[in-house]
C-alpha cells in the first residue's frame, strides 16, 4: 500500500469522511481499509432488487457518494488507503475545548492531544458548560472523540493542527 504524500482529505466530503472513519475505526473490518473496500462496503448494503438510485435512497445514500468514490478511485486507485481520505479535524465541540486550552495565559507551551485528554478529564468541560460554551451531554463524546485522534496520530500531535474552523 501506498501512502498519499498530500493531504487529499480536503478534497472529502464530510459524509464520506465520516463513511471512511466508521469503516476504518470498525475492529471487525478486515485490513487495510482501502477505497475499494468502503465502495464494496456501500454497495453490500444494497439489496439487488433495485435499481441503483432507488436503493441509494432507500438507505439514506447520497448517490453522490459513490458518485464521489469512484472519482476518488479513478485518480488514487482501488488499493489507496481509505484512512488517507478521512477528514482529520475536531469537531466543534472539541475544537472549542482546544482553543481554551490555546487560549490559557498560564500556558507556556502549544497543547498536545494528551493535554486535551487531561484537561478533559480535569473538568474543563464542566466549566465550558457551566460559561455557555459546551452543552452538558457532550463530555462523553469528547473523550472518544480525543482517544480516537491520540490512537491515529499520537499523544504527541499538537493539538492545534485538528482544530475545525467554520
């Protein structure tokens, strides 16, 4: 397997980035996960009896996303490895718990996704919501959302390079 030297997530939509992540993240999933595997994936759930379109809308598939695969396919080749193709920015939630991790005056030191996690776990969110910045259900969320970002890229990984701005 190849790996893509540029970064051609930016060039994902977010359902497809969202489609590749679950498949990549899915522990029964054989590996590696590559386009053509999360193409052969959408269409297994597709029931043979309809006709494309039809079967698409049946089950909530944008036929722009098989539409969008196999343009993806067609540049990068069935064997390019899905997880190149996920988006890897936070959500807004964890994004906002990012910039208040940036934005504390009493840090010396750009944060990394481990002091995320701790600030996490130390009850910055709690006081997020308490200012109106998070909703009171996101915390568990935000714990599997950073455990999954420190298992792809690293404790490591400066924290600011996940952050998601709209």
């Amino acid at each position: 397997m190849i790996r893509n030297p540029i970064d051609v997530s930016a060039r994902v939509s977010p359902n497809l980035s969202a489609l590749i992540e679950s498949r990549v993240n899915d522990p029964d999933a054989e590996q590696p996960i590559t386009l053509v595997t999360v193409r052969d994936f959408i269409a297994g759930l597709l029931p043979p009896a309809f006709d494309e379109t039809e079967q698409l809308h049946h089950f909530d598939i944008d036929a722009s996303l098989l539409d969008e695969l196999d343009a993806l396919i067609d540049e990068y080749g069935e064997t390019a490895l899905a997880i190149d193709f996920a988006q890897n920015t936070a959500s807004e939630s964890l994004s906002r718990v990012i910039d208040a991790v940036m934005n504390d005056e009493n840090r010396e030191n750009p944060p990394t996704l481990e002091t995320i996690k701790e600030a996490i776990a130390s009850g910055l969110t709690a006081r997020l919501v308490g200012d109106g910045v998070l909703e009171d259900d996101e915390d568990d969320a935000l714990f599997v959302e950073i455990d999954a970002l420190i298992r792809r890229y690293g404790a490591d990984s400066l924290a600011e390079e996940f952050l998601r701005y709209e």
